[in-house]
C-alpha cells in the first residue's frame, strides 16, 4: 500500500468550529501559500491550502468557507472557472483573486469576483483585501 502526500492542508492550530469559517487558499505557489495563510493565522482565521481546482472542489464539496483566495493559472485549469461554482455553493462566499497578469482584474470582478489583488503582493494588500470582504478585523 503507497502512501501519498496530502493533496491540501489545514493551517491552523485551532479547530475549524472553534473560529469562523476557514479560508480557502488555492494557488499552485507555495510561497504565496504559505504568505496568505501566516497573515490569516495572526489575525485568527484558519486556512486551507490547495494547489489545483480539482483539489478546491474537493476542498468546497465538503466545507464552507467564508472566503476563497484565487489563482487564475492552475496546474488543471484558470481560475475563473471556478467562481461561478463557489457563488452557486454559497452566495456569501468573498472571492478574492490573485494573478501575475494584472490586466486580468476587469475580467475578475466581471466573472464575480469582490477583490482582485495583483502579484507581486505584500501581506498589507492581502490583508486589506480580507478586510473589505469582512473576513478580517
């Protein structure tokens, strides 16, 4: 029996029911991962971490977050594929893309997005993005 590495990870040190609603993180990057997720963790959010959109519908068909952090290019598709399918699951859900290509905002927001942020970024851009979407303080 092979074992295999976990396809997503939770980053946080405290039960899901504990606090509110995890934030979904789906990028192919770890380092920005990794970014999202340490400034989510000071402000007490937990997050869940995913690299692919077959993993994040995985991640969606089984928990409800109150936010998705997006990545348009994926390993297994773009991003924007995905938005219709997470307001379909929850119209409550905050959207909020991140992408290399900053001509990419319009079309974001178009498809239902409520923030885009533009790689690179720091964590206060994040952070601010949270904020307005109501998932940070």
């Amino acid at each position: 029996m092979s074992t295999h590495p976990p396809r997503f990870m939770q980053y946080s040190t405290t039960p899901l029911a504990a606090v509110g609603p995890p934030v979904l993180l789906v990028d192919d990057e770890t380092e920005i991962c990794l970014l999202i997720a340490s400034a989510l963790r000071k402000d007490g959010v937990p997050s869940v971490v995913t690299h692919s959109l077959s993993d994040a519908r995985r991640c969606l068909a089984n928990t409800q977050f109150g936010a998705v952090v997006l990545d348009i290019h994926l390993p297994d598709g773009l991003g924007y594929d995905l938005i219709p399918e997470i307001k379909a699951r929850s119209a409550n859900t905050a959207i909020i893309v991140i992408s290399a290509v900053d001509t990419e905002r319009e079309t974001a927001l178009g498809r239902g997005a409520d923030a885009f942020v533009a790689k690179p970024f720091d964590r206060s851009a994040i952070q601010e993005a949270l904020r307005r979407s109501g998932i940070t303080g």
